[in-house]
C-alpha cells in the first residue's frame, strides 16, 4: 500500500518512543493529562510498519537509496 519511507535508526527511535508514551498511559493511572499518552500508538506503528504517512506527504524519506 505505502512504500517504506522511514530507515533504520529513525523506525528504532519512533518504536521506543511509542512504547515510552504508551507506558506512561499504564504507570501514571491517575494523572489527568494520562490520555495523550496514547498518541504513542502513532509512533509506535509507523515504526512498525516502516511508513509515515506525513513523510509522504511532504516527500521526505529517511530509508537509505538503493544502489542499482
């Protein structure tokens, strides 16, 4: 569906962010501002899955160039 856009260091960053923000929403069940923790689940996918809908838009991509 969507080509890969996002490399290797930027999908390990984003995967460790997202599960720090989606472990904040787990550790802090009281806090008031706990829900915008969950949008952790962004990061966490597009890291995942290797694509951002937002470098598509505006063109950017942090995957290495592959060589011919």
């Amino acid at each position: 569906m969507f080509k890969n856009n996002v490399g290797g260091l930027d999908r390990g960053v984003r995967i460790i962010a997202g599960l720090v923000l989606l472990a904040l929403f787990f550790i802090y069940p009281d806090a008031s501002w706990r829900y915008f923790a969950l949008i952790g689940v962004i990061p966490l996918f597009t890291g995942l899955f290797g694509t951002c809908p937002l470098y598509s838009i505006i063109g950017l991509s942090t995957c290495p160039v592959k060589k011919a």
